[in-house]
C-alpha cells in the first residue's frame, strides 16, 4: 500500500521588509539633506544676515526721528537675524527714548528689522519762567518736552515758575505733579461749572494756582488733595459767592485751629 506523502505548499518570499528597509533610508537620507540645507542657510550663508532696518511710526518731523532709532540700531546691520535678541533692542532703545510710550521690534524674515513705536500724548503747554528766560513748551503725559517754540491751543497752558534755567532733556515737571494740576483743573471746572484759563506751578512753594473765567485765583497745597480743599470752598458757598463776588483770590491751604478755613481777598 503506498504512503500519501504531504504536500507542501513553497510560499513566495516577501518583498515586504526589505521594501520598508529601503524606504527608510531613502526618508532619514533625504531628511539629512534637508537637514543640511537648512543648517547652511541659517549658519553659514548671508541668507539670513540684517541688511536693513526700518521704523513704523508716525510722527511729523521729517524723518528726523526715524534716522535716530536706524542710527542707534546700526550694530545690528550684518547679524543673523535667526538669533537677534529682539528684547534687549527694545530695552537699548527704550533707555535712549524715553518719551516713547511702546516701542516693538521684531523680525522681517529675511533681512529686515522693523521698529514699532509710539509716543506718549500731548497733555499741556507749558510756558517757563525764570529770571534768565521765558519759553513756551508742549509737554507729554509724563511731563517731558515734546516741542519747543510751539503751542497747542486745545491743550491746558501751565504757568512754570523757577530759578533754574530750562533742561529740555529733563523732565520738566514730574508725572505725578503734572496729573495733580492737570486733575484739578478737571474736578473745579465739574464740580463748580467754572472755566479754568490757565494753571500756575511753583514747585519750591509747592503750589497750584487756577486761573479762572472770572480772573480770579484759587489756591492750592500740592502737598494735600484738593478735593478735601476743594470741599471747604463748597462749605463756604453761603458766605461767598463765587459767581458775583470781585474777587483777586481764595487760599484753600490754610488749615486753623478750630478747623479749615478758606482766606480771600476781593479786589
């Protein structure tokens, strides 16, 4: 009797691996192309080097501002803008600006660096008085010199009254001050529907004087808030009338013994 002998079926070899294999190292070789390229072009080539630098702001001056900030940003010219600190230009340019209220600078791939800026706003017109000159200033929010030799109509005028001759670079008056002054003009003329023509500061007797419609004086303590000074004035409505009576001026700083008390004097 004959044996059944089995039968085995040969499969056909896979490809499948050996497929993946080469596919594998043709991905990581190409990979390692690009790879390089990009290395290349970042490290070693100028692709990426600063060529210029450009400023986007809007101030009248023909350009003159402009050329400031390319001209203090000049060392950057030739770097890899890849790897150009971008905060520490803005801190630079904000220590050498500071009557800029934002500055941006930020990268334009591939060779450009760009500067956004703006300013604080125009608050007052400050007209100086000293023994030696008298000048006429606009001043920003923060109390520095914007123009010189100029006036805006629209903006509070502040009477400056010192000894020193004027440091335009400085601050001509302080950021708080200058709200105090500018803040009380604004709470006398809501709260007693009184025009103010025009503010008066002396910073050694470190006091406020308001001009108003009826050309008469208020005075005020810069050293003290003015609306609790203000509150007096208010108090005394019924013994003088602000509205009718001639008067030169009214000292709010006085403080008396039995309690605050207002001196006036008509003309």
């Amino acid at each position: 009797m004959l044996r059944r002998q089995k039968i085995r079926r040969i499969r056909p070899v896979s490809r499948i691996s050996s497929n993946k294999k080469s596919g594998s190292f043709l991905g990581k070789f190409l990979f390692l192309i690009f790879l390089s390229v990009v290395i290349y072009f970042v490290f070693f080539s100028e692709f990426f080097l600063v060529q210029s630098i450009k400023t986007d702001g809007e101030i009248n001056d023909g350009g003159v501002l402009s050329s400031k900030i390319v001209q203090s940003l000049s060392d950057v010219r030739g770097k890899n803008l890849v790897f150009l600190n971008t905060n520490n230009l803005q801190k630079r340019l904000m220590d050498l600006f500071p009557d800029f209220e934002k500055i941006t600078v930020y990268k334009s791939f591939p060779k450009t660096v760009k500067v956004g800026f703006s300013r604080f706003p125009d608050s007052a017109n400050v007209i100086y008085e000293s023994p030696s000159v008298r000048s006429v200033f606009i001043i920003n929010t923060i109390g520095m010199v914007v123009k010189s030799d100029a006036e805006k109509p629209n903006l509070p005028f502040i009477r400056l009254q010192r000894d020193e001759p004027v440091n335009v670079e400085e601050t001509l008056i302080e950021k708080s001050k200058l709200n105090y002054i500018l803040e009380s003009k604004t709470y006398f003329e809501d709260k007693f529907g009184m025009n103010v023509k025009e503010l008066v500061y002396k910073p050694h007797a470190r006091e406020v004087h308001l001009l108003t419609e009826r050309n008469f004086e208020i005075w005020l303590d810069i050293q003290k808030d003015f609306e609790s000074q203000f509150k007096k004035l208010k108090k005394a409505a019924t013994i003088l009338d602000i509205y009718k009576e001639d008067l030169l001026y009214i000292d709010l700083r006085i403080a008396g013994s039995v309690g605050d008390r207002i001196i006036y004097k008509r003309r």
